[in-house]
C-alpha cells in the first residue's frame, strides 16, 4: 500500500479521516485513482485521480490485490476538521 511520502499531510486530516476514529491506514490506487482506507472500521473514500505519482509504479497486478482486498470495505465520505477562522 502508498502513502508514506504523504504522511506529514495524513497527520493534519489534510486528505480527509475516517468518519469514526478521524484517522487513515494509508492509500492505495486503482489505476489513476487514489483511495484512503481506515483498516479498523473498514471503510475507503476516494481522494481524486492523479494526484500522486506512485500509480505509474505499480504493476496491474499489483493495483487489482489492492482493489480486491479492499473490495468489501465501505465506502464513505471521510471526516474534515473544522476549519479554525481567524
């Protein structure tokens, strides 16, 4: 799985949290795309396409396990914090 080049972000809820604990187990990708998971609740939210890199240096292979061991977590819109107003 991705998403150790982007955990100073992950720790800020930068890309979004799991709705229940407000954390994320990293990410993984499906072709272009890009999806958070929280391993304890099983749930996934989709981040967007394109964003990082790392899927141009994964193998077909290598992007089907993610999708199928992901496959039964749930999908949910993740936890933002609120935002802090000057």
């Amino acid at each position: 799985m991705c998403g150790k080049n982007t955990e100073h972000l992950r720790e800020t809820g930068y890309f979004g949290g799991c709705p229940v604990c407000h954390g994320d187990d990293g990410y993984f990708n499906v072709g272009r795309g890009h999806w958070f998971v929280c391993d304890r609740h099983r749930v996934k939210w989709c981040l967007g396409a394109n964003l990082f890199s790392s899927w141009k240096f994964e193998t077909e292979d290598e992007q089907r396990r993610n999708f199928e061991k992901f496959r039964p977590y749930r999908e949910v819109k993740p936890y933002h914090p609120p935002t802090l107003s000057a």
